[in-house]
C-alpha cells in the first residue's frame, strides 16, 4: 500500500467508529420481539369482527332500502347479525374488565 491509499483507510476506518459510536452504543438492549398476550390479541380480534358485523348491518339495511333482499330474508339476516353484534360486544366488555385488572396489578407490581 501506498501512503496515501493508507491515509485514506485509516481516515475511512476513523470516520466509521466516531459515526458508529454514538449511533450503536446508546441502543438499549432489549428483544426485538415482545411476546404476544393472547387476551390482548383476542381483544383486537373482537373489535374488528363487531366492525365488521356493524358495517354488515348498515349494508344489509341499505339493501333492504334498495329492495334488493325480501322483508323475510332482512329480518332473518338482521336478527342474526344482531345477535351477534350483542355477543360481541358482551365478550368485548368482560375482555376490557379482564385486562384493566391485569394492567392494574402489573402497574402495581
């Protein structure tokens, strides 16, 4: 190597470690991947199926408006929906009480 090609490494190399250093060194070390509570999960889970059952509902409704389904077929569907809607909702509020205890005693811990 010549002088200036090994100037221009150490150069390089000093550069690399006085940007490395500040960048790496204050990372905290903790996992990439928390674990996954599997209440919290069913949780979401509900909630996007009663948005799902909702817009059903309002779809269902606009068909009925539109005449595109008979008054038997709404009322069967409806009634189905709803049901469904009340079950959800149900579990969704045992779930929200579940996981404020759980949040309470792990804050309190």
């Amino acid at each position: 190597m010549t002088g200036p090609n090994f100037l221009e490494l150490i150069l390089v190399i000093a550069i690399l470690v006085a940007v490395g250093i500040p960048l790496f060194s204050k990372l905290p070390p903790k996992r990439l991947f928390a674990p996954l509570d599997p209440a919290e999960e069913e949780y979401k889970h509900l909630l996007v199926r009663k948005e799902e059952v909702l817009l059903a509902i309002k779809e269902l409704e606009l068909d009925f408006k539109t005449d595109k389904i008979s008054k038997p077929d709404f009322e069967s569907l409806h009634r189905k929906l709803e049901e469904e809607a009340v079950s959800l909702l149900e579990t969704i509020d045992e779930l929200e009480k579940k996981l404020k205890k759980k949040k309470k005693t792990a804050g309190a811990a």
